[in-house]
C-alpha cells in the first residue's frame, strides 16, 4: 500500500459530475448502455491489436452478472483492459453515469503488457488504485462492479433478468459481441440474451454456404468485370461487401484487360455531384446536381431526402464534399444526418449529451470530419463542441459551468457519441471546403494563432490526431 496513490475527485472533476448528474443523465437507465459500450469498445481495440498480435486468444465476450444478495451489478468484458494510469484519469464521462443508482464503485482491471489493478471510490469522495497482489491467476480485461443504492429501492429492478434484457434489447442491439447474463436458478448459468446476434450470424452464414455452392469466384468476377466502372461503384454503394472488388488483384486485372479491349472512356463512366448555395438572400435552400460527360456538359437535378426538405431554411452542407461507400454525411446547422441516395437509407444522428446544456449556456458546433473505420465497420463523424456563457443571464457562482469546449466522435455502430479526450490547442477550421477523408484519416486545414495554418489528421481507427 506505500506506493498506492489516493486521488480526490475535486475541483473541475467534482464540478463536471455534478453537471453531468444534474443535467446530462436525467434518464438513470443509460448507465447499463454506457458500461456496456465501453466494454464493447475495449473489445474492439483488442481486435485490432490481434491483427499484429497472433498470441492474443479470441475470447472477446460481455459478461453481465447480478447479485441480489450482494445488491450488486457486475459487467465483465475479455477486452484489452485498462492501466494504472487508465483507471486514474481516463475513465471518461460515460462511466461516472454509475453514480446514478450505485454508492460505490469496484474496477478490477488486466491489460496484455500491465499488471492487475483494482480501482475503488465511492460517489463524491475520493478512489484509490492499487496493484492486485492477490490476483492468483490474472487475465485480460475489465470487471466493474456496482453497488446499488440502498436509500432507493427501485433501483434493485437493475438486478432483475427481465429488466437486463430489455435494456440490452434496448440500447445495445448494435454491439457486435455476445452478450451474456448469470442466471444462478436455471441449469444453463450463461444466457445469450443479443440473441439477435446469433440468428444474424446464423442465417449470414447460410446464406453465404448456399452462394458458395452455387456460383464460384472466378465465374462472379468474369461477370462483375464486364460491367463499365460506373457500374461497378454504384454496387459499391448499395453493398460494402462490393467496394472490397477493388481490393482483389485477381479481379483488378481481369477489369483493366476488360477495360482496354471494349475501348472504353474514362470519361463516359466520371461524374461529379455538385452542391449549390446562393448566397446574399435572407433565406436560401441548397440544389444537389449530378453532373456528367466529357465536358461536364450533361447535369441532372438530385432532391434532398424528404424527411428533410421541409425543415432546414439555410442551406445544406456535404462533410467532407464526398461520399463514402455511397453515404454522405449533410449538416444543417447544428442538426447532422447519414444519407445513401442509392438505396434511399436516412438516419437521423442523435444529440450527445453534451448538447443539453443549462439554460445559461450557448453550444457552439463545427463538423469537422466524416470517415469509416475499416477494422470496426464503422462510419464516424468529428466535431468540436464550443461552450459559451450568455452574459444576459444571471448565473449564481457554485453553478459555473466547468468546460470550454470538448471533441467528439460519432460512431453508427453505438449510435453515440463520444469524448475524445484531446487539447483544447487542436488547430480548428472554419472553411467548409477544406476537410477530406483519404484511407482511414480525416484532414483538415485548421487556423492557429501563428500565421502558419497547420494540416490536422485524425486516425479513425486509433482515435488520435496527428
């Protein structure tokens, strides 16, 4: 214990608890969604690293374990595992939402390179992360144990099997790992309860059985390969699996020898879609234009989803001027969708916490980046969240408002955001045309104080900027 450090949550820490309590997590229920999307995410950066790693065991499970007796809720991932310095300062927002139902809080925690470390607090007070010693036979991953309210006997519904599984229907039919709940009265203890996962996987793989039966490779690219390239990346659109065509060698030689003996044109297959916004008028609504030809001569007038063309009254932005796989991310002021025009597919991306601010706060949004992960088969989206105090209310000095401003990131798999945790010194642009997405990485022109305007880079697949 001479080496343990206690750290007290005081101060900004103490200050963004309180606000997140008092005004972000009004719904206690989120905290289950908020574990479990950790776990999940602690799952997939142990994927990645088992692309260089060929020791690391594929054991990656969720593991949800109610006790009544104890009062307690236990959500147990084979993820990557957190270290000492994880578990004293990047726990992240999502995980004090605990703090809803729960008076305590135990990690126990096992990362690949690091030793076992178990992290305790209690709500308000201070945590303590010390070594494990008595750890008999550690293993990788994350334990986070809950201890339920007592004062608040509504929240024991939180240990009951009914009310588990409708949470997880809930909240977490996008997690892509199985979920498993202890049921200590039925002969099976482990029950698969995503069992959506299971009849996804089930009916994909026969499916995928009786097409490998029927229609061999070498006979599907003999055909894909005739088709102009326009063609092609319309497929690529309705269906990744399609895109990956362009990945194959074996196909890529089969199109190019296609392409020179039908003496096609490069130009007959290239087209450019083209957002108009007049400007100067009091109200102005963006124009979508398909444009085509060797000159660009030919141009076709596209219309904007229907959910949306009622709605905005300023004009329509394309994040990142492209689309990828044939989605495009559009913005209207502070409101951000995903749209694939070709299947007609529209989502609405949800608000972040962050954006239900007291009333005494301005939220100011810039989009910054829209990509996709190719380890996660994900599509994210970036953006800077900007907080500024209106000085024609009145605000009362315990109820300052701790944040500046925050980076987030949207992922379609969670359907959330998150923090990201960076600098408030990350360059920012103001330039709607100067941000692109190549291979993995969003770019940007951001302005700093120097007359030198910095080129940003953000990984999308290790969340980090460069």
């Amino acid at each position: 214990m001479a080496n343990d450090k206690v750290l007290v949550l005081e101060g900004e820490m103490s200050l963004v608890l309180r606000q997140m309590n008092k005004t972000f997590y009004s719904n206690k229920e989120i905290f289950l969604q908020e574990l479990i999307n950790n776990a999940s995410n602690a799952l997939d950066k142990i994927q990645f690293e088992s692309h260089t790693n060929k020791n690391i065991l594929d054991d990656r499970v969720i593991r949800l374990v109610p006790h009544k007796a104890n009062k307690t809720l236990s959500i147990i991932d084979t993820g990557i595992g957190m270290t000492h310095t994880d578990l004293a300062y990047n726990l992240g927002v999502g995980f004090y939402s605990t703090y809803l139902i729960a008076d305590k809080v135990i990690v126990t925690s096992k990362h690949n390179d690091h030793d076992q470390y178990i992290w305790e607090s209690q709500h308000g007070a201070s945590f303590i992360v010390t070594n494990d010693i008595n750890a008999q036979q550690p293993s990788r991953g994350t334990n986070i144990t809950i201890f339920l309210k007592d004062n608040q006997v509504h929240k024991l519904e939180y240990l009951e099997e009914v009310t588990i599984k409708n949470l997880v229907i809930k909240y977490c039919q996008h997690i892509s790992y199985r979920i498993y709940l202890w049921n200590e009265n039925t002969k099976d203890d482990w029950q698969l309860i995503n069992i959506w996962l299971h009849n996804r996987e089930r009916d994909s793989k026969h499916v995928a059985q009786k097409l490998m039966n029927h229609i061999p490779d070498d006979f599907v690219f003999s055909i894909l390969s005739n088709l102009p390239l326009k063609s092609l990346k319309r497929f690529g659109c309705v269906r990744r699996s399609w895109a990956l065509l362009f990945e194959n060698s074996h196909f890529m030689n089969l199109l190019r020898n296609s392409f020179i003996c039908n003496h096609q044109s490069y130009y007959d297959d290239t087209y450019l879609l083209l957002n108009l916004s007049p400007l100067y008028q009091n109200h102005y609504n963006s124009s979508l234009f398909s444009i085509s030809g060797k000159r660009f001569e030919n141009m076709e007038k596209l219309y904007w989803p229907s959910q949306i063309q009622e709605d905005y009254i300023e004009g329509i932005g394309i994040l990142g001027s492209s689309s990828i796989n044939g989605i495009m991310c559009l913005y209207v002021k502070d409101l951000v969708y995903l749209w694939n025009p070709t299947i007609n597919e529209f989502k609405v991306i949800p608000p972040s916490p962050f954006e239900n601010a007291p009333y005494y706060i301005y939220i100011g949004i810039k989009y910054h980046g829209f990509g996709y992960d190719c380890v996660r088969d994900d599509y994210k989206v970036i953006r800077k969240v900007s907080f500024f105090v209106n000085s024609d209310d009145d605000v009362e000095p315990h109820d300052v408002f701790p944040l500046s401003c925050i980076w987030e990131m949207y992922s379609l798999r969670s359907n959330s955001w998150t923090n990201l945790q960076l600098h408030d010194c990350v360059p920012t642009t103001y330039d709607d045309n100067n941000k692109f997405y190549l291979e993995g990485m969003c770019h940007w022109l951001g302005y700093a104080e120097s007359r030198i305007q910095p080129v940003i880079s953000f990984d999308l697949i290790i969340s980090q900027s460069i």
